[in-house]
C-alpha cells in the first residue's frame, strides 16, 4: 500500500498569514518524514539540533528521543500512519487533528487507531515544543494506551 502523503494546499485556510503558511508547511515536512515515511535519517538532519521540549509524559524531552521512540513503535508497526484530517494556525502554533492506524488495513477506518490532536509551538523557524492529545479507538490501542501511559519521561508538565 502507498505511503499517506501529507498534502498543505488540502488543508490551507484563505486566513493563514505568510507567517503560519510557513510553519504548517513545516510541522508537515516533519511529520510526513517522521511519521509516514519514517525517513528517522533525514528528521535528525534537518530537525535534530534543536531544543525541543514534549509535554507527552511518556516521551523524553529532545528531537533524538522522540525519532528514538517512534522508530522503535514503527520497527514493530511497519504500516503505521499519521492520516492528517485538520490543520490549524495561530502565530506560533500549529495543531493538527490526525488518525493514526497501525495497519495499512485500517487506514481510514475511524473504528481504528488512534484519533489525535497535536499541537506545536515554532520559535524562530524550529519545531520548539509539542503538546498532544490521543483517544484510543478500539480496545487494542486502548490497552496499548494503558500499559504505555504510566511511566513519566519528562516533567514538563502537559499544559
């Protein structure tokens, strides 16, 4: 099956200034990378230097931690996929509403994976802090959430 591609002019809204074009056109190059292509190489080169704080409670802070942590999740999951449905803007902020699936199978099936909203913060160009918010959608990813959820990486704090 074909790799979701992450497509800005579906998404754009007519009120988006120059400014938050640019940083939704951003979080998009990441995401596709990292989330869809799983191209881990090419997120720590372009990405990898920056501070990132995660305010996710089951990741550690840093770039290098998140690509570690979704590179392990992909290498068990090979056909996992970040579906964006909604993008938004605001200044400095970008959120996405997404459908993630762990199986090509279940790819627009909202019966499955996870229904997510990710909201990021841009700070001069660079991805700076990542908050998120997941639903499980049937019982294997709520399971999955329950043994996943409990061990506190970072202490960020989640708002």
């Amino acid at each position: 099956m074909s790799t979701i591609q992450i497509n800005f002019d579906t998404l754009k809204k007519a009120s988006w200034s120059e400014k938050e074009s640019t940083n939704v056109k951003l979080i998009i190059d990441f995401i596709q990378h990292l989330m869809n292509n799983h191209d881990f190489d090419y997120v720590i080169e372009k990405f990898g230097n920056q501070v990132y704080l995660q305010h996710n409670r089951g990741i550690p802070d840093g770039l290098d931690a998140l690509v570690e942590y979704i590179k392990t999740f992909a290498k068990r999951y090979e056909d996992y996929t970040y579906d964006v449905k909604h993008a938004y803007a605001d200044g400095d902020f970008v959120i996405f509403h997404s459908h993630a699936t762990l199986k090509a199978k279940d790819r627009g099936n909202d019966k499955k994976g996870l229904n997510i909203i990710d909201i990021w913060r841009i700070s001069d160009g660079q991805i700076a802090e990542h908050w998120d918010a997941l639903q499980p959608m049937d019982g294997f990813m709520r399971f999955f959430n329950f043994l996943n959820g409990g061990k506190v990486q970072n202490l960020n704090g989640v708002y």
